[in-house]
C-alpha cells in the first residue's frame, strides 16, 4: 500500500469515527435531587415566523414541531402583524400563542400577549411600538439587541418602560458563529441537527453585559428568542427550507416557573406564561447540551423561599441555593450585579446578604456558553424595590401648553380639504355641529380605504396646502375621536430642494384613536423621514403643507370609518 493511499484511508477512517460520534451525540445525562420548591416547570419556545411573514412553514406546522419537541407553548411571531391570530389556542396539547416582532427606528421588539388583531398597523416608532403592546395587553422584549445588523441592532437602551430582553436569539448566533463554525454545522446537520445548530451558540458576552447595565436600573426580565424561520431565503420569493423548526425549538429553551400546572384554558394559561416570561419568573436553557427541566435557583430567608424574579429584604439569615438535576461537573456562578462573586459545583449553597441583584450561569466544560442562565432574584428593601418599580414605568404622554397656538378650529369652513386616492372615498359633511370636546363644532374625516393588493396605494386625508412659519414651536397639537382604533399620520411638509418630490420632504408622526376625545401632544423631535434624499431636518421656518393621513400603511385596506378633530394647533 502506498503511503498516499495510507494517509487517505485514516484520513477517511478519522472522518468516519467522527461522523458516528456526531450521529451518536445525545444531550448530556443529568442527575441529583429534583427540585424541591413545588413550582410547575414548562418549557417552550418563543420568536417563531410563519408563512405569514418571512417563515417557511404554517402554523400547523410550528405546532406539530413543538408536540415533537415536547413544549408546552410556542409564540408565533411574525413581522409587523397578528395575522396568525385565528390559530391561537390548544393544538394537540401544545399552547399556540401569537404576538409580533415590530420593526421600529431603535431596533425590533417583540410583542407577547397582544390580545385580538386591531384594524390599525403598528408605527415604526419605538415609543409607539411600546404602547401599542402595553395598549394590546402584551409585554415588550427587544429582539436580536446586539445583533451584528445594524438594521438589527437595538439603539434606545434608555427608552422608558418595563421590556424585557432577548439574552439568546437564532439569528445573532448564526450571524456571529463564523464561516468555519457554520460550515461545520452544515456538514453536520443531516447527521445529528440538534448537536449540529449547538455548535453555532457562543458566549452571548455582549447581550448578557447590556443587561446587566439595565438590571442596575431596574428588573429586567431575560429570555431567549428562536427566531426560527425553518428558511433560507435564496432570491427575493424563493428558499430553501433550513434547518426545520423541529432542530431549532430542540436548540434553546425558556422554562417558566408556574405554581399549577396548565389548565387547558388558552386565554387563562396564556396570560399565566406571559406573565412570567416577564416578570423573570423563568430561566433560559441550552436543551440540546442538556434536559434543564431539573434546574432550580432560590433565595430563603425567615423561612420564606423566594424564587426567580422575586424581590427579597436583605437580611442577614438570606442564602442563595442552586443546582437540582445537572450534567457531571456543571459549574454554578453565583453573580451579584453582573459580577461573579463564588462558582461551586454541581449544587451552590452560599450565604450573602448584602442588596443587589443575583443571578446564575450554570457553566458545562467544553462549551463556551451558558447552559442555564437564570434570571435574578433581587435583593432590595421597599424603598429601592419601589424606585426600580418606577424606573420600568412606560414613557408618560407628552402635553399640549397652554401656549399653543390653534391654526384650524372647524368652526368656520375648514382650511383643511379631503383627499383620497380614486378608488377610496370619504363621503359626507366635514363638520359636525356641536360634536367637539367642548361641545363646539368638531372637523369630521370620513374614510373608506380601498381594498387593494400591496402595490396600490390607499389613502385618505385632510390636507392644509399653505404656507407655514413655525420656526421656535416644538410640536403639533391635536383633539381626536374616533368610531374605533385607528392609526393615522400627522404629516408636516417642508422645503428640500433635494428631495425627487417637488423639491419638498414629508415629516411625520402616527397618533393612536380611540372612541373618547384625548388631546394629542407630538413634539417635532418625534417626526420622521423615509425620504431617501432628506436633508436630516425638518425646517419649521419653510412648511409648505400639513396632512392628516389613514394610508394601508396605518390601517388594513378596506378600513371604513371617521375620525373628529378639533383645534389643529402648534406649541
């Protein structure tokens, strides 16, 4: 035998023993004592897309994956919408919920919880997007934050409200795993998918330092998102369904922590999870490294427990317990303020009673992240629990000063005229007599949108088309009502001899209805472009037109309805 033909038979030899190994590889066996605490531990998986966004497969899909993956729950979460929703509910004693991941100008947020679809879409604007899930009943998280998109990438880390955090997601780790790491898993993944995606998983270092500067503000819920698509898109309509959704919900898990089991009562059962989701009632699991559902993290004090997510006293009698059924050798990291502070093995047992906020990585050798990231119990007396209630309150509504000055009042004939596109309609009187907040008389726009494909245009609006000096004003005033939930845009035009659309450039901002009268405040600060020519600013000194505008933008085509308005000023 030749010598080149030597080495090519133990290259093959060593190829082959690994390939059996990889086809071989299971999770890693756990043992100790089960957890002793009483609460219901049920696992699922959230952040998942459908064909009703960019996803490969239906929802009847995602479900039969997640009955295969041994889940209880699966969110469905597409792009920008709720369509999904008539699927919502029990499939096989799998919980199907569906909430949205909205794309909005700080990064994309995923929505939990919303409740029916609304007419309206959601704005782009973050402010907006945190509202409308708060509006919706559902609970915010941000999305892929630290992903290496920029488009992705979460840019508001200050931004007022309660959101929870992606610690994990699909598609930041496949983005940051490299060409080599990636090549690997795609050799590897008809062979053992599972242990083949686990090797894309990194340390998530920059997600977990991000969170760990918001949870020295306030409690901070961490999860870890799928992101699943179960496609890669290979041209604008076409894609290769990879990897299935099956492999990806066997990837990373959130166990959450219930006092009862599930009841079979979708609505019930859905705000229970949601509920812990975001509280922090809930720790994050690589299940492909090893099954999780034996892990536990607690504090006990005065002979109470206190579980993840739970606020403590500090107390001098307080320790920190850990462990349950774990891999041989897990290393458990007790950190304090995202600072490690002891690592024990296998169980952690530690006495600390200093206030802070502590939390535990449960560390396998071999693997460079976590397999289990808790999330924190926190130690605080009431008047620090009570300040960090505050700081997570949702970004208070803007007013409208006593100085504002009001361009339209309606009470003569209106400056403000309606325009539509041919096909929609906007029929009838534009005042009503005595219909205004103060019984005065109140602008009407009536409002029939077309029903059309995503290439037509829709829209219906009231346009004031004159010149305007508002230079030194800060915002845009409105009183509104309406026969139902609406969004509609505020847009203000100005000079830019740039811009492709007669030298001028539309700024705008999107204003929620509802059935009472409400006074509107929009600063300017909050008033955007998607002109591509913009000039970066809105200059107030050379308006040339105002327009109140339902576009298939704001709201689903075939929309009909009417909004009222009174006294259009600026501030």
């Amino acid at each position: 035998m030749t010598r080149r033909r030597a080495v090519a038979l133990g290259a093959l030899a060593l190829l082959t023993a690994g390939a059996v190994r990889v086809a071989l590889q299971a999770p890693l066996a756990v043992s100790g004592p089960p957890p002793d605490d009483g609460l219901v531990r049920v696992p699922g998986v959230v952040h998942v897309h459908t064909t009703f966004s960019d996803g490969g497969g239906e929802p009847a899909e995602v479900a039969r994956a997640a009955k295969a993956t041994g889940l209880g729950f699966v969110a469905i979460s597409d792009h920008n919408n709720l369509d999904a929703r008539p699927f919502a509910g029990y499939h096989d004693g799998v919980l199907v919920m569906v909430g949205a991941e909205i794309s909005t100008t700080a990064g994309h947020v995923l929505g939990l919880g919303l409740g029916e679809k609304p007419a309206f879409r959601f704005s782009g604007d973050a402010r907006d997007a945190f509202d409308d899930i708060r509006h919706l009943g559902g609970r915010a998280f941000l999305a892929h934050p630290t992903n290496l998109r920029a488009e992705f990438l979460w840019t508001d880390w200050d931004a007022a409200g309660d959101w929870g955090i992606e610690l994990h997601n699909g598609d930041s780790q496949w983005r940051a795993a490299g060409l080599l790491r990636l090549a690997r898993t795609g050799l590897l993944y008809a062979l053992n998918p599972r242990h083949a995606l686990l090797g894309t998983v990194g340390e998530p270092e920059e997600a977990l330092r991000r969170w760990d500067q918001a949870l020295a503000r306030r409690d901070v819920a961490g999860i870890t998102g799928a992101d699943a698509h179960s496609r890669v898109p290979v041209t604008r309509r076409s894609g290769v369904r990879f990897p299935s959704y099956e492999a990806l919900f066997g990837l990373a898990h959130n166990v959450v922590l219930l006092d009862a089991p599930l009841a079979g009562d979708a609505v019930a059962d859905g705000a229970r999870i949601v509920g812990a989701l975001a509280t922090g009632r809930a720790y994050v699991a690589l299940e492909a490294l090893a099954p999780a559902n034996g892990f536990f993290f607690d504090a006990r004090s005065a002979g109470r427990r206190f579980s993840m997510g739970e606020t403590v006293a500090p107390a001098p009698d307080l320790r920190f317990r850990a462990g349950g059924r774990v891999p041989e050798g897990t290393r458990l990291r007790l950190l304090k303020d995202g600072q490690p502070i002891v690592e024990q093995t296998e169980a952690l047992d530690v006495a600390a009673s200093a206030a802070g906020v502590y939390r535990v990585e449960a560390r396998v050798d071999g693997w460079p992240a976590p397999w289990v990231i808790s999330n924190p119990i926190y130690v605080f007396d009431a008047e620090v629990a009570a300040a960090r209630l505050a700081a997570a309150a949702p970004a208070a509504a803007d007013t409208v000063p006593e100085s504002a000055t009001v361009i339209e009042d309606f009470e003569r004939e209106p400056r403000f005229r309606p325009e539509h596109d041919p096909r929609s309609a906007m029929d009838g009187p534009p005042t009503i007599d005595a219909a205004g907040p103060a019984a005065t008389r109140a602008g009407r726009l009536p409002f029939r949108l077309a029903q059309v494909e995503d290439g037509a245009d829709a829209w219906c609006s009231l346009v004031l088309r004159e010149e305007q000096d508002w230079k030194g004003r800060q915002g845009f005033a409105l009183w509104i009502k309406a026969d139902g939930e609406y969004r509609f845009h505020v847009q203000v035009r100005d000079r830019n001899p740039a811009s492709k659309d007669e030298g001028t450039e539309w700024w705008f901002a999107s204003v929620r209805t509802s059935r009472g009268w409400q006074r509107v405040a929009l600063p300017f600060s909050r008033f955007r472009s998607i002109n591509p020519n913009s000039d970066g600013r809105l200059d107030l000194d050379r308006v040339v037109g105002v327009a109140l505008v339902l576009d298939k933008g704001a709201i689903e085509p075939g929309t009909r309805g009417e909004i009222l308005l009174d006294d259009l000023a600026v501030y």
